[in-house]
C-alpha cells in the first residue's frame, strides 16, 4: 500500500509516484495506490471532467510500465473521461503491463455536505473480482465502504481480500468511522482487507491492512508512508472453521 498525497497537477503526481515505484521490491503480487492517485478532487468547484484521462492515457501508462518492471499487479485511482461526466475509477493493471479490469466508484460521496455526484458519473451496479497470485480481490473505493451489502456481494463472488483505495475527508469522528468500518467488514466476511488511503490535511491517512479476524496487519500514520503485507488465503480458512458465520447464514429467498 503506497499512501500517497496527490495534488492537482496530474504530471507532479505521475512524477511523484514513479520515484515511490521505483523505490518498491521487486519481489511484490500487488500495489496499491489510493483513490484520486492521478489528480486531486480539489475544492467542490474544481472541475474533474477538464482532467480526467482515458484509460490509455499517460497515468495508465505510467503505471504499466512500473507494473512490467516490477512484475506486480498494481492497482490505482484516477478520474477516467467520458463524453459527459467523469468515472471515478481504479484501474487494474497486470504484472505484464496489460490493463486487465476497471472498477467504476458505484456510491458516490453525497454525503456529510459533499456532493461528489455533482462532479462524477456513479458505474454500474456490478461486483468487480479479480484475480492477483491466485487470491481473489474485491475492488470497493471509499464511500463504498459504508455500504455493507456491496462488501458481501464481493464475497460471495469469490473475494478473499477486499481492496478500499479512498480518499476519506477528515472531520469529527471520521478516522474513528474508517477503522471500524474496515474492521467491521473483515470480521464479518471473514476476509483480509487492504485498504490505502490518501493523506495529509484534508484526508485522514491510516491507510490499513487487515486479517479475518479484524486484526491490524500493517498501519500508516498521516503522512506518505508504504505499507508492505504478506498475507496467505490459508488464514481466511482457518478463521471460518472457528467462526464459520457466511455458512450459518440464513437469509429469505
């Protein structure tokens, strides 16, 4: 997990996470960068459709070929360009520099007076799962978070670890918000949950990895930090034979 400041400038940023690239093992399945990695979403004003890029465009071919490089999967946010309003999108690129997926940000942040969807195009309602040395890997960003039912959905797909790339606004109780809510959706998955976040001033940082059982893995502070985890689908089902809570369900039908 890179914890990443952006700013708003998209070539600064390109700059910056190169140098962080550059800096990694090369010995890693995945990394991952926060939500916004390409481009701040600046002030409610400021206008994502101006920058957005498409997915061929030199963010997503910045990241290629580190991911080449590396021979890592590397997944990472950014504002994908549309004829009317932008996606808010984490791109999957694979360890041989191909683009292999797309997750388009379903629950727009309208929420605690933002209103994301005044700048953003919502993506469609349909769990993305893809596979990163042989675990699968449930894409969510931010604000999804707070909508459990998306998080399940991902499981029953098949997600061993759900991804969070977000940028999650600061403010009153909201780093108490996002440590509960991944541990939440860890615990009662029984999943690993790896989720990088932005930080500096206006985000709350602690980007955070953790295990089935809710237990934190890894943990930044505020400040640009990499967080490196090694996680083993083995654990995953050694926690559901002690808590076998997704075999006990009974829901109507």
């Amino acid at each position: 997990m890179l914890q990443f400041v952006s700013a708003l400038d998209s070539a600064t940023n390109r700059t910056r996470i190169g140098e962080r690239l550059e800096a990694l093992p090369g010995d890693l399945d995945l990394v991952v960068l926060p939500e916004g990695a390409m481009h701040d979403f600046g002030e409610p004003g400021h206008d994502l459709s101006a920058v957005a890029e498409a997915l061929d465009g030199p963010f997503v071919t910045m990241l290629a070929t580190h991911a080449r490089r590396l021979g890592a999967t590397i997944v990472a946010g950014m504002f994908e360009s549309t004829d009317t309003l932008p996606f808010n999108t984490l791109v999957v690129i694979g360890p041989d520099g191909s683009r292999r997926d797309t997750y388009r940000k379903v629950h727009l942040y309208d929420s605690f007076g933002y209103r994301e969807s005044d700048r953003l195009a919502p993506g469609d309602v349909t769990p993305v799962v893809i596979d990163v040395a042989g675990m699968c890997v449930g894409l969510m960003t931010c604000y999804d978070l707070r909508f459990p039912e998306l998080a399940r959905a991902l499981v029953d797909d098949g997600a061993d670890v759900l991804l969070v790339p977000a940028a999650w606004v600061a403010g009153q109780h909201k780093l108490h918000h996002w440590q509960t809510l991944l541990a939440a959706r860890a615990i009662e998955n029984t999943v690993f949950v790896v989720a990088p976040a932005q930080g500096g001033d206006r985000y709350t940082g602690h980007s955070l990895a953790l295990d089935p059982m809710g237990l934190v893995l890894g943990e930044a502070g505020a400040d640009d930090e990499t967080i490196v985890v090694e996680i083993d689908r083995h654990e995953i089902e050694a926690v559901r034979e002690v808590n076998p809570s997704l075999s006990n369900r009974r829901m109507p039908t």
